[in-house]
C-alpha cells in the first residue's frame, strides 16, 4: 500500500527558518482537522494506509478493511459491496475515475464506492490462477505481483520480461509501486527494476543477496529515491535520474538508518 510525502515536512523548520516555521505552525491550529473514529463510519480505528482516488475520493484501509469519505460521512465496505473480510494487502487508484484495486487474501478486487467491487482472477495460459500480492494500475492495464512474477492483466494474462529477457520473478518479494511519474517500480529476483512507456531500466541490481526496498519515491519531472535496508553494503538513501543512474548518497551518518516512510 502507497505511503505519503508527508514524513518530508518534518524537515522544514529545520531547513527554512521564518516564513515556513509559520506555515508549520499554522498547520498545528486545531481549526484545521477533524478525527474520525468507528462511530464516524471506518470499519476500526487502526488505519494503515490513505489513498486518493482518480476522482478525488479519499480511500483508507484499516484493520477491519477499506473505507471512503464522501466529504460528510466515512462509508464502510463489506461483503454486500463485492469485497470480502480478510486481510488487506493492497489498495491503490485503479485505471479510470473512482476506480480502485484492492488485493484481499491474495485475490484481486475492482470496482469503486458506489458500483461495488468484482473479483479478477488472474489466471495465465497454462490456465493456473496465481495468488496476488500487489497491484497497480499501469496506462489501461493492471499490473499485478504474484508469487510468478510481475503479471499483466489480459486475455489471457502473463508474466512480463524483464531487462535483458531476466524474468523478474517475485520469489523475493511482492510487491510493486507506481510513482507520480507514471513509472512502475518492481523489486525482482534480479534487483530493483523500473518500468515506464513499455521500457525496463535496471535501477539497482544485485547478485548475491536480496534487496529490501520498502520505499520508493519519484516525482514526474524530479529524481526518484529509494531506500534500501539489505544487504549492508548497500543499505541507505539511493537518488536515480535518467542520465546518471542510481547512486547511493555517499554520507557516513546514513549508515544507521531506518526509513519509515517518504
């Protein structure tokens, strides 16, 4: 599930003195926000992710499954609306407006707040349905991670190949980002990839042992950012832009980090 930039601003009155330390402080005026609770309508008061649909409506997923605000009122989703109880392991903007796709208990769901959810079963030629891991929406498509690899939702669907015909196989991880570039960020059996206009560029790739990459961040005319908790040697803050590659930010004071969110 997608995390914000919000961490970022944390940073602010340290960086810029005056006129954003106000801001900030503005930001603090009780006036500003409003709390929603289980009597507000959200199905548990645990929330582990916020997304914006492409219609501008407000999704969360909670402990006790999806929601959304209709700008008054939080309306719960359950059985009745297509999806059901489970764990959720993934909710993010679908292809078109108020579209969304949530992965529940390794199935895939579309659908939206006011039309209800249907299951998409992925299912390849040799006529298997694999469990789903991730998903996202990528141009008219919906690209999913599953315990084969990196699949495109078709007729029928397959897994996709990777840079230099490597497949990228998600025997190490499963899951997948889209970035605010458009781009679609996958960490494979061969190393970070990532996807956009059909292209494959290897970010970071490694040889011997896993990646992990919780957190992937790219603006759509700026650097991405990545960070990277394993193996030691590579661990930190790396910056990728099209001309120079990724570099990881050459700080000693990085090597103790945990990136929570971006």
């Amino acid at each position: 599930m997608r995390r914000s930039a919000w961490g970022l601003l944390a940073l602010a009155p340290l960086l810029s003195p005056g006129p954003v330390a106000a801001q900030i402080a503005d930001l603090r005026d009780a006036w500003r926000w409003s709390e929603f609770y289980v009597q507000s309508g959200l199905p548990s008061n645990s929330v582990t992710a916020i997304v914006e649909a492409p219609d501008g409506t407000v999704w969360v997923s909670t402990a006790g499954g999806p929601a959304w605000f209709d700008g008054y009122a939080w309306h719960a989703v359950s059985p009745s609306d297509g999806l059901p109880t489970g764990r959720v392991l993934a909710l993010d903007r679908g292809r078109s407006s108020g579209e969304m796709l949530a992965v529940v208990d390794r199935r895939l769901f579309v659908g939206s707040g006011s039309s209800g959810f249907r299951s998409v079963p992925v299912v390849l030629e040799s006529g298997d349905t694999v469990e789903v891991g991730d998903a996202v929406a990528y141009g008219q498509d919906i690209l999913v991670a599953t315990s084969v690899g990196l699949v495109r939702i078709g007729e029928p669907s397959a897994p996709l190949e990777g840079v230099a015909g490597q497949g990228i196989e998600s025997r190490i991880t499963e899951r997948v980002s889209r970035t605010r570039s458009g781009a679609v960020w996958f960490n494979s059996a061969a190393g970070l990839q990532r996807l956009q206009d059909d292209v494959w560029t290897m970010v970071i790739p490694h040889t011997a042992e896993p990646l992990q990459v919780p957190l992937v961040l790219e603006e759509p005319e700026g650097p991405g950012w990545t960070y990277v908790g394993w193996p030691v040697p590579l661990k930190g803050l790396w910056r990728w832009t099209p001309e120079s590659g990724a570099t990881r930010i050459p700080d000693p004071g990085l090597a103790g980090m945990r990136a929570v969110a971006l």
